[in-house]
C-alpha cells in the first residue's frame, strides 16, 4: 500500500483571488501530489488548501507553495480577523494510509529545514514535531502574531527551531509539523456583541477549562455587502469544479472558530450543543455552521446519529460506502 499524507497549508491571503490562485496554481501539477480542495475567507484572510500525496512530491509541493506566497504575501499590510506570524502561517503533515506519524514527522522536518534555508526563513515546529512541551501548539506559537514577533524571538524559550532569530521582512514566520487530523469548524451567532462570542469560546476551549481536544476564539466579522465567492473541488473523475456562490451579511456576526484536535474523543455535536446552549443564555441563537477545508466522514455520521437518534446505526448501512 502507497504511503498517503494529507497536507494541509494555510496562507495568509483570502481577498485578493489573484494571489491565491498564483499561490495554488503550482500544486495542479505538482508529480506525487493532488490537490484536493482550497477555499478562502475575507474575513479571516486567510485560505486553507488541502492536499494528499507521497513524502517526495509533498516536499516538491511544499516548496513550490512557499515560493509563491513569500514572493507575493507581504505581511506588513496584512489584516484578518485570523491570528498569523507568517505568508504561510502553518504547514501540517497529516498520516493518512501506509504511513506512520514519524514519517510525517521527518518529512516536517525535511521540509523545515529546506524551507529555512532556501527562503531564509524562521520555522517553528509543532504538535508530533514539537521540541518542547511550550510548543506544541500553534496558538502558543502564534501569540503576539506578525507584530509581536521580532520581539518575542528575542526570548530564548522562542528561538525558532531552523532558520533566523529574526523575521523574515515580509514573510514573517512559519509553522510545521506533524499532527493527527484536524477539523476546522465555525459556528456562527445571531449577535453582533463580540463579548457573547469571547465569553463562549473561553467555555469551550481547552486551554481555559472547556473540552481538552478543542482550540476556540471569538471573533466580530463585519457586514459586508452581497458579493462572489467560489470554491474549487475536484470531482469523482479527478476533474477540477469551480462552484459559484454568493455571501452575503445584512448585519456583522460574531462567530466561534474552532480547530478540532481530535474529533473521536470530542465530537462535532458535543460542542455544538455546548455552545447552542451557552448562547441560549445570552439570549443568542447559532445561526449557521461552516467547515473549513477537509473532514472525514466519520466526524459528521456520527453527529447525524446523535441528531436522529440512530443509536444501532453502522457506517456499512450508508450506500456510498458501499460502492
């Protein structure tokens, strides 16, 4: 069986089309490597691009990303609601099939060390690749973002693992790493007081007092007028799909960005519920959930068997499985 990782790069720029796409458009091709998905948030600006391949061709692609997005994302005139310290903020190597978590965890490596001395750039290892415990997670690492980051690499306990103690002057930082799958899920509120949202997020997450697997922050996303948005997939014969869509805000929302450190000890619902719950006491209704990127089936079966009650229901009774 081939060895299969997912690699899943977050870039920061989700309003300017061109640059993402000029960002992208190397990974088409890339030998080894298919792209799978990549969507982008003004808001946040910020874009998630997920693809799978073999250590070779990823480490190819990882390259060929950081070339373009180093180029063409200049940090100093960055904004989003996202916290980031670099073009590309995070750059995750996830085991999918025929392949343990140390082989992600050297291809990081491998790529960190390139990626730092071809670009010139401070990396930060985290999760599985972490040198220590202070480390492991990219909130920790991403504290202070972009404008705080010169002075917090003075701080010895912050020296990057490769490349420069400094910034790079317009790329800023990165972070790499090995971790197990990720889901990266938002849930949206029908308010506009962005303290509902903070005072929710710190009840959820685990770093203060909520569900340990799960990261979590509140944030105010402005109203913005009716505009395009699309997204670019493949379909079932490896054939690219542009969707077309709209967004559109009456008001701002304030919204509750998650990441989901593992979803088989912290379901999707569980929290989801959670928050329906701490919002009702504001008040405050969920009014649309979003998923960023990937997630396995697996995650959102079994919030359909909780929702519908299906408690005897095997993943073998859902027919696309099945052919």
């Amino acid at each position: 069986m081939a060895a299969l990782i997912e690699w899943v790069p977050n870039i920061s720029e989700g309003r300017r089309g061109d640059v993402v796409e000029a960002c992208v458009e190397p990974l088409k091709s890339a030998e080894g490597v298919k792209l799978l998905d990549y969507s982008s948030d003004p808001d946040h600006n910020r874009s998630v691009i997920t693809c799978v391949g073999d250590p070779e061709g990823l480490k190819t692609a990882t390259l060929a990303l950081y070339e373009r997005a180093v180029e063409l994302i200049d940090m100093n005139q960055h904004s989003g609601a996202h916290s980031r310290i670099g073009a590309v903020d995070v750059s995750p190597y996830v085991p999918v099939r025929g392949v343990p978590m140390s082989d992600c965890d050297a291809l990081a490596r491998e790529c960190a060390q390139a990626v730092s001395e071809r670009f010139n750039l401070p990396v930060y290892l985290y999760r599985e690749s972490a040198a220590a415990p202070h480390r492991q997670s990219q909130s920790d690492i991403r504290k202070g973002e972009y404008e705080g980051l010169a002075e917090k690499m003075k701080d010895p306990l912050w020296k990057p693992d490769y490349g420069p103690d400094m910034p790079h002057p317009t790329a800023g930082a990165t972070i790499m790493g090995a971790r197990p799958f990720l889901i990266a899920f938002n849930v949206n509120l029908g308010t506009t007081d962005v303290r509902i949202g903070r005072r929710i997020a710190k009840a959820i997450r685990g770093s203060s007092g909520g569900f340990i697997h799960i990261q979590g922050a509140g944030f105010y996303l402005e109203g913005r007028e009716e505009g395009p948005v699309s997204v670019k997939t493949y379909d079932e014969h490896g054939a690219m799909v542009t969707h077309h869509g709209s967004f559109s805000r009456e008001t701002g929302v304030v919204q509750i960005s998650m990441n989901f450190l593992d979803y088989t000890k912290t379901p999707l619902h569980r929290v989801v519920e959670t928050i329906r719950r701490e919002a009702a006491r504001y008040g405050v209704s969920i009014i649309q959930t979003e998923l960023i990127g990937l997630a396995p089936a697996d995650a959102f079966i079994k919030a359909a068997k909780w929702y519908m009650q299906v408690d005897n229901m095997k993943n073998s009774q859902i027919i696309d499985f099945q052919i």
